[in-house]
C-alpha cells in the first residue's frame, strides 16, 4: 500500500532530479524526473536494485549504442538491420536472462543511439553523455531523498 509520505518522497525525488538536470544543464531534463518516477518504490531493496540496473543497463546500452554505430555510419540498410537484430536480441535477453530491467533500459539506449545516427546532428558521444547522466541524475535523487528520509521517518524496512 503506497503511504502519502512514498507520495511526498517520489514528488520530492522528481523535483530534486529535475532541479539537479537543470543545474548541469543536462539536454533533456525530463529523463531525470521520468527515472526518478519509475525507480520509486516503496520496496527500499527493490528500489536500490533497479536503481543500480537502470544506470549500468543505460551506460552499457550507451557504450554498445557508440560502438555499433562506429560500424554503420552513412549506411542506411546496415542501420535498419542493426535495429531489428539489436531489438530482437534484447528482447530476447530481457525474457530469459538474468537482470531484465538492466537488459530493457540498456536497449532503449542502445536502439536510441542507433536511431540518432540516422537522423541527429548532434554528435553521438553528447546524446550518449547526456543520457546517462540525466538518468544517473534521477536515480541519485531517489537514492539521496531516500537516505533522508530514513533518517527522518525510521525505522525503514528493507
């Protein structure tokens, strides 16, 4: 059962997440409130675990995203074929692997690189950087209002 005060930390989590993205002037602060939102839980182990899948899954997805693209600039069949396998694989991965969460965001990251390539101007290592940022950006703030809020209202279970 959700509490007003999980309420009060998820809305205080976003704002947090969303005033730090602005203070770095991160491209697209709205992903640090929509990680924020997503990763609140009232589960304190459930909310580090996805919190810890989301940013490596999303710099991993990066750091896949940048080196696949590397291999397919300017060749348009090679790109739409490198998102069908990399959306088919994933998907695959997040069903019957280990750590699904981690598979899902790392290829949302992944397959939104890809697509940049396609049709973005701004160069691929910024959209990559500013990604795992604004994420890290929302998961931290989740973690810090947590921290707070343990401190404030114990004794928290989890």
């Amino acid at each position: 059962m959700v509490t007003s005060q999980q309420m009060v930390a998820t809305a205080v989590s976003c704002w947090l997440a969303t005033v730090a993205a602005f203070a770095l002037h991160l491209e697209n602060p709205w992903w640090a409130a929509i990680s924020a939102w997503i990763i609140g839980n009232t589960d304190r182990s459930a909310l580090l675990q996805k919190g810890i899948l989301r940013i490596f899954g999303t710099i991993l997805g990066c750091v896949l995203g940048l080196q696949l693209t590397g291999f397919f600039v300017g060749e348009a069949v090679g790109q739409i074929l490198v998102l069908f396998l990399l959306g088919f694989v994933m998907n695959y991965m997040r069903s019957a692997g280990a750590f699904g969460y981690a598979w899902v965001v790392g290829s949302v990251a992944t397959l939104l690189l890809v697509s940049a390539s396609i049709i973005s101007t701004t160069p691929l290592i910024d959209v990559a950087f500013y990604r795992a940022a604004e994420i890290s950006c929302g998961v931290l703030s989740v973690f810090v209002t947590d921290l707070f809020q343990c401190r404030w209202h114990p004794p928290c279970s989890g």
